[in-house]
C-alpha cells in the first residue's frame, strides 16, 4: 500500500529525519563549540578586532553547516570547528610573543584628533567621517573638540577620547 508524501510537509519541514538531525548536530556542535573555546581561554574571542570577526564569522558558517547540511558529517563539522578555534589560538598565543606576528593580525591605534585639531589625512585613511568625532565627544561629555586632548581610533574601531 502506497502512502501518499504531503508537498507541503516536505518542502516546509524536509521530513521528520531532517528536523531531528538538525536539532541533535546543532545541539552537539554548539555545546562542543563552547567547550572549545572555554578550553582555549577568555583571550580567544577577546574583544574583536578585523581579524577576529573574520574568525568568528567562519565558525558561525562551520556552525551553521553542522547544523543544516547532511552532507557534512558530524565529525567533520566538529574538526572543522575546533580547527578554527586552534588557529585562533595559536595565532592569539603567537602575537603575545612576536611583535611581526602581531603586527600582520592587530593594527595599531590611530590619531584622530590632537589639540582641538582634526587630522584629515588619518580620517580619511581610516575612513572616519568628522560626525564620528564628534558624536564619540558627545558621548563622552564633550561638546566641542577644543574641550578635548585628543581623539583615537582603537584597533577594535572604537573611539577614545582623551581629557585634557
């Protein structure tokens, strides 16, 4: 006897097997995700910087591939995942060490502002718009630049504003 398979069933849920795979690698991928990266330490996923986001960004997609295709097995997911996290590590650990390794994964703090002055030229490079500035100096209690030592961009694309 033939069961009839309901479209709207399979093209909305894939099946009952596809939802419970789903469910089981995302709850094995996420927990082991975190073992890994509590295993590593707090200096992992510190604040973020350009290079951190890219990393943090690849292993939501690994995540979501675990999760959403079958064609990837559960071991592979998981060695993927604790790949990244290792090379993060690694290269965390290694510009603790090495000011070269350092200096090709976290880029230094720029000069905005000095002396009530806007530096153009490092604006521009940075692509800051003057409105950043001075929002940042609003948020810090300043309502004039002049008020102010100077203004930075920190390597996480923050803003620091220095008293005089």
């Amino acid at each position: 006897m033939l069961t009839e398979i309901d479209p709207v069933q399979t093209v909305l849920f894939g099946g009952a097997s596809g939802a419970l795979r789903t469910i089981f690698f995302g709850i094995v991928a996420y927990v082991a995700l975190i073992a890994m990266l509590r295993l590593t330490g707090k200096r992992t996923l510190s604040k973020m910087n350009a290079f951190d986001l890219i990393v943090t960004v690849a292993l939501g997609s690994t995540l979501a591939s675990v999760m959403l295709n079958a064609s990837v097995p559960l071991v592979d997911g998981l060695l993927a995942l604790g790949l990244l996290v290792m090379l993060q590590f690694l290269i965390t650990w290694a510009s603790v060490r090495s000011a070269r390794v350092r200096a090709l994964v976290k880029s230094e703090p720029t000069l905005l502002a000095s002396d009530g002055e806007y530096l153009r030229e490092a604006m521009r490079r940075q692509r800051v718009p003057q409105d950043e500035i001075d929002a940042a100096l609003r948020k810090h209690g300043y309502g004039r630049l002049d008020q102010v030592r100077c203004v930075i961009l920190e390597n996480d694309g923050s803003l620091s504003v220095l008293a005089k």
